[in-house]
C-alpha cells in the first residue's frame, strides 16, 4: 500500500479513548424543534450534562499571506431560488451537527459558536470502529458513516440510530468517504453526495430513497481532491474541503465541484488552517464552518467568503470527524 493511500485511510482515525469533558447546554436561542424518525424513546442515549465549550473570547483572523492552491477562480455561491424553502420544516432554526471520536453527537449555532449535546449514539455496527463522516438531509436527519463503511440514520433530536440498507463497496466505490447533501430536482429534492477516499478519489452519489444504490459520477479533476469533507446548498452548490499537501499542512483549501461531472471548477485557499488528525465542514448563512484537529480536540474556523476572513471562532475538547447541515440552513 502506498504511502499516500495509507495516508488517506488513516484520515480522521484519532486514538482519544480517555474520558472526554462535554460541552455545556446551548439556552434556547435558535434551537431545533426537533424531529422525525419514529425511534423507540425508551431505546435512546441518556443526555448527560457537561462542562462549557471552550472559545476564543478575541478571535483574530488568521494570517492570509499564502498563495492561491491553483489558477481556478475563487468559489462563487450561489443564492437560492425564491421559493427553495418552502418545504423545510423550522428552517430558520437549523444548526450545523457534528460527530466525535467518542460518538458524541452535538448541534452547532454559528451565530454563537456554541455547542450543546444530544447524547451519545449507540448505533449496532457489526465491528469496533469509530464515526467516520456525516451529512444532514433537509428534514434533519443525520446520516452517519463508520470506518468500516456502514451508513446509519440518526435523530438529531435523541441521537437514536437506526441501521440502513447501505452496502459498502457498491461498484469498486471508496468504504470510506467524506459526504454531504446537495439540492437537486429529484422527488426529494436533493442527493447525498459522497467524496471517496481511495486513489483516485472520485465522486458518486447515494440515493437513500431508494435502496441506498450508489451511482459513480467519476474522478474529480483535475484536482485529484483527496480524503475530501463535503458540504452543500439548497441552491445545488457541492463543496469541497481537503488538504492539498499533508493532513498537517496549514494550508487547506475549499474547492467547488460540478456535480454531474466531478470537475473541480473553483478553489479558494484556506491559509492557517490545519486539518490534522480529524476534520469535517458545513456552510451556514453565507459562511463555511471548519473543524479541525491539529493537537487534541478541534479548532472551529469560519470562513466568510463576502470578505474573505479567517476567523477561529471556538475550540471543543473532543475530536470532530463529522458534520452535517440541512440544505434548509440559512444561506445568508
């Protein structure tokens, strides 16, 4: 196995198995309603109460003095259609969601950079491994993968998990991936898109709705975006966030990718900021939102592409290695 292939399959791995401080209880402000799955009650995690999130009380921007990663233009959204949110439920009062190491499952509300904690999920995964990635679909549903390439369903309101019918290695596909959901004209009005992690990394698509099939768009190009996180737009946008030199180089980038093709056509730098041994990404009101693990915990970065400011906006004590947010978030 190639050193770079290892690389890619060591992506997000963090050994944290030590006891791990939670975050503190969000008040009100902006919370979700909740939803959705008829999931036994009963069957749910016990919430536990924890200590506060950690943040920077004076953020600073990050020094932006790096070159851009390559000759593409700098990623363009797009802003959503006058009816797109029509069919969400409490839209604007959807967070981002992340997933740990320790398979703790947490909201996140930009406006605040503060965290407040579901619980721990307990999905019945059929070997010991760890959350891997994860998207939101526009009812608030989380879809959480494993390391060893199962797909689970999760309340964002319990954090109860529910197996699905997803089998791994669909067509030579990737067992891992970074994933996302992205509007689109299908019955259900968006996809969950997924960005491989073997070589060359590729993109495809899941359809959920219909036996979890997994239909292969092709290779990205001409940026070969490896071990990449996803995000999307109710507008049909898909990005990318990946590491163009090492997990630990500061200098990741966020990327725009055609969707019916793969192609790379936009790519901003990120200068400053670290992946390290875990990452995830969302977008929310108009802002890109990264975590990133260069030491224990992770680092929370807003990237607000109106003025192309870096800012760390809050630090947790455990690992983020997903996150997800609904296509009906504020785009603005």
């Amino acid at each position: 196995m190639s050193t770079e292939l290892m690389r890619m399959r060591s992506r997000r791995f963090v050994f944290a198995f030590a006891s791990v401080a939670v975050f503190g209880l969000l008040a009100a402000c902006g919370s979700k309603t909740g939803l959705i799955l008829p999931f036994d009650e009963d069957a749910s995690p016990t919430i536990e109460a924890g200590a506060d999130v950690i943040r920077h009380k004076d953020a600073q921007p990050v020094e932006e003095d790096a070159a851009e990663e390559d000759a593409l233009p700098p990623i363009d959204v797009t802003p959503p259609p006058p009816d797109a949110f029509t069919d969400c439920p409490d839209a604007g009062a959807t967070l981002v969601y992340v997933i740990t190491t320790a398979n703790d499952l947490f909201s996140f509300y930009p406006p605040t950079a503060t965290f407040t904690r579901i619980g721990r999920i307990a999905c019945p995964t059929t070997s010991v491994t760890q959350p891997f990635s994860m998207a939101v679909d526009h009812k608030g549903i989380a879809y959480i993968e494993f390391q060893d390439g199962e797909l689970f369903r999760v309340s964002t309101l319990t954090a109860a998990c529910q197996a699905t019918n997803f089998r791994s290695r669909q067509n030579g596909f990737a067992v891992t991936f970074g994933m996302a959901f992205s509007g689109d004209n299908s019955p259900e009005g968006e996809s969950l898109y997924v960005a491989g992690d073997d070589t060359p990394p590729a993109l495809a698509r899941i359809d959920v709705a219909n036996g979890y099939t997994l239909t292969i768009v092709g290779d990205f190009n001409p940026t070969a975006l490896t071990a990449a996180e996803l995000t999307g737009t109710r507008a049909g946008d898909l990005f990318g966030f990946w590491d163009p030199g090492s997990n630990f180089n500061p200098n990741s980038a966020i990327v725009q990718i055609d969707k019916s093709t793969a192609k790379v056509t936009n790519s901003t730098a990120l200068p400053g900021v670290e992946q390290g041994n875990g990452w995830a990404f969302a977008f929310w009101g108009g802002d890109f939102y990264t975590f990133g693990a260069p030491m224990s915990g992770s680092v929370v970065t807003r990237f607000r592409p109106a003025d192309g400011s870096i800012v760390q906006v809050a630090t947790t004590p455990e690992t983020v290695v997903g996150a997800g947010v609904s296509t009906c978030a504020p785009q603005q």
